[in-house]
C-alpha cells in the first residue's frame, strides 16, 4: 500500500537513527529509504537498531549524496519541520498529511518524505524542493523529537490511514449485543433476585432498581455477559428456593 | 492536560528505551513515568536518549518492584500488546484509545497506560488488571515495534486528542471513578460471594472470574456502583449465612 511512499533522512548524524527509522518503516509497511550523505555512516552501529527483521530495509537504502537525487523519480516531496514561525505557512498535520500522501499514492504518485537532522532540521534550501511541510503537534516544553520517533509518528498515520476500512485488530469477531427484550428480561430477573435476598425491599422495588438500571444501561451489554448475569440470578433464586426460609 | 496520565514500563530490558521513552513523554506532555522492576537499569545509558530536555521526567521517574505499585491511585490501566489472538477481544486502536483516556482524565481520572518488556510484552497475568488493551496497527512483516516507538505513537494520539475542545455535557458532577484497589476488593467480593451460592466452584475460581473481570472492567465503574455492588454481596453472604446449609 505504501510501497511507493520513500523516506528519506537527510543528513543523519547518528547511525542508529537510521537503524531505528529502518525498523519503523517495515513496522509501517514502507521499504524505501534513502539516506542523503549521512555523518559517519557505520552499519555495525545501525544494524542492532534495525533488528533482524528490518535489516534488508537497511542494506538496500540508498546512499546519495543530494537531495535531488533523493527524490529523483518521486511526483511530490514533503518536508518536516519543528520551525513553524515566518514564512512556513500552511504547516501540515501528519493527518492532514497522510491523507494528501494516500490521494497522490492512489492516484500512481510517488512520494517521498523527509526528514532533515538531528540537530537543525531542515533548512529553507531544503524545503524549497518540498511540495509541503509538515510538522507534528508537541508539547511546548519538548518540541524536538528524536529522528527516528518523528518517522514512526509520520508512517504510522501514513499506514493508517492506507488501511482501507478502519483498522479492525485480528481476533475473533465480538459477540453481539443484548437485545432490549433481553436486558428488560435481565432486569426483571434481578429484582427478583434482589427482592429474594432482602436487598430490595417490597413496598417499592421499581425505585430501588433505578441505579441497578442506571448501571446496566451504560456498558454496551454482550450476550455473553447477559447469559452470565441470567446465569447468576437463576442461582441465587435456586439457593434462596432451597436454603431460604419459608414464606 | 494530560497531567494525570502516567506511563508504565513493565520490566523494560534496555535503559536507553527508557531514556526514549521519557523523551517521548516531554514531547506529549506527560511528566508521569513510573518503571517496574527495570533490568539492569543504568541512568547513564538511559540518561543521553532522554536529552537535557527530558532529564527531569528521568531523574523523577518512579521505580517499584510491581504493576500493583505503579498503578495504585490510578482510576484506570489500558494495556499495550501486539498479540490480538484468542480471548484477547475488544482491543482498542490507538485512536479509540485516546478517547477513552481523554474522558477518563476530564471526568477527572487517572489513567495509566502500560507497555510490556521489549521481547514479551505483557503476558495474561499482567493484562488481567487491565481496563482494556491497545494495539498499534502494523504491516504483517513487521509486527514488533520498538518501545519508545510504541510509546510515542500512543502518546501522540492521546496528546492530539487533548488539544481538541472539551466535549461536557450538561448535568451534575460526575461522580468519581473507583479506583483500582477498589475495584480489587469488589473483585475478591464477588468471587466469595458467586462461590457461597455455588455459583462458581472451589476448584478454580480465578479463572470463572475471568468473564467477570473483563465484564465489569468494561465499564467505567463510579463509586456509587461500587458501593452498591458492595452492598450486594455482603447481602449475599449474610443471606448464605443466615439461612445456607452448614459447612
């Protein structure tokens, strides 16, 4: 879904940043990167970084020496930014981003994101080439992320948002929920119950059950969690019949 | 705003994910970290990844020796896992998540959010105190990721949903949530008293309670609801042992 969507890190410093940002990538589904003339690049130090399930994401990265050639190829750049002052206009969410990035994939763009370094970010030079910026909302007092942490935030809304329907987690499907005719029945069922063990009281049971409703009525009950209720009710009854003094 | 959320790292293995991950609590603005019984915990190697900015949530990060102890005082435990398989039902996105949270914390909760060791995660006993689970959506190929990289991208979902507009509605002060001590001993209530009526049996009672437990940790339980539950059981059991047969 993803699969010509290119991360590009420009300029990295610390070679486990690239490792990291490898290891987000195929967590998010992407397999491009480029990495644009990095600081003492040393595979030894990434590699630990990308763990073994990214490695081949690490070994087939693009080592260029330009932006230019970075992008070369792609039909629209994006930039990313912690500076939003002056004339950095129209600033981005990585929502709003990731969907401008899922309409030119859909429509047989490629794109590239990137990233600038550690340290300053990516220049007005930089940015010139960009089709737009984004920048990811922080807190006032920690506005620097650390590079490969603004990459995973920045692909994960990409992957999501490529999902076509919502994401739906694996596992098995939920239970359905209880009808009303079903929870009238539980609660029916319960006063009962309440009344046989002289927690609710005979002259006005219907009142004393209103917060006992008032509880039910907020979880969204399953039929499962219904057959269970049911299933404690007709116990208490059963024991009430058999031990319970007689009326 | 998000001041009373607090993150958990349960038995992380590496202290530079825990330097990380105090980063990333800078950038979402929450200064809440309590670690659970750390390997081989190193504030010198944790120290660098946390940067200068974040040294402070570090330095004042709370240590302890179990889960029960890094939650207490919380109104609510979210787990993360990346198994979504068998009786793992009802996982929440990330998204859903952080609006469940951000209306726990306006309702004027504490909400503590729990990531697993890097290797493991959170194993079933752990999720067991748990209100609800997260996942992160991934692509098939690489379902693990990172913990600081986990713990960023729920942050920054929760964070981003704590900058929209307050939804309040109208009404009478709610009333608070009963914390999870409280919702311990009305677990351990109800078990005694399910088993009074022969409800459950003597021979495994925890794992009957399970479909108890995940019943009522669906519902964002009030203090009034606890003392009502309260008072049923201890109804229950004075019932039982007034008039059940003699054991």
């Amino acid at each position: 879904m993803l699969d010509e969507l290119t991360v590009v890190l420009f300029r990295p410093k610390y070679p486990e940043n690239i490792g990291s940002a490898a290891r987000a990538c195929l967590n998010m589904g992407v397999s491009r990167l480029v990495v644009v003339d990095p600081y003492n690049f040393n595979m030894e130090k990434a590699l630990p970084l990308a763990t073994a399930h990214a490695r081949h994401i690490l070994e087939t990265a693009r080592i260029v020496d330009t932006l230019a050639e970075a992008v070369e190829g792609c039909t629209a750049v994006f930039g990313t930014t912690a500076r939003t002052g002056g004339w950095r206009k129209g600033i981005m969410s990585p929502e709003t981003l990731a969907g401008v990035v899922d309409e030119r994939l859909r429509g047989g763009g490629r794109v590239a994101i990137v990233f600038g370094p550690e340290d300053k970010g990516l220049t007005n030079e930089e940015t010139s080439i960009c089709s737009g910026l984004m920048t990811i909302p922080t807190s006032r007092e920690g506005t620097s992320l650390n590079l490969a942490q603004a990459v995973v935030v920045v692909l994960y809304e990409c992957f999501k948002r490529s999902l076509a329907g919502p994401f739906v987690p694996d596992g098995p499907p939920e239970e359905r929920a209880a009808t009303i005719p079903e929870q009238e029945a539980l609660f029916a069922n319960l006063q009962q119950s309440l009344l046989a063990i002289d927690f609710l009281k005979d002259d006005n049971p219907d009142y004393w059950m209103l917060p006992v409703r008032r509880f039910f009525s907020k979880v969204n009950l399953k039929r499962n969690e219904f057959n269970l209720l049911m299933g404690v009710c007709r116990q208490v009854q059963w024991f009430v019949e058999r031990y319970g003094p007689k009326k």
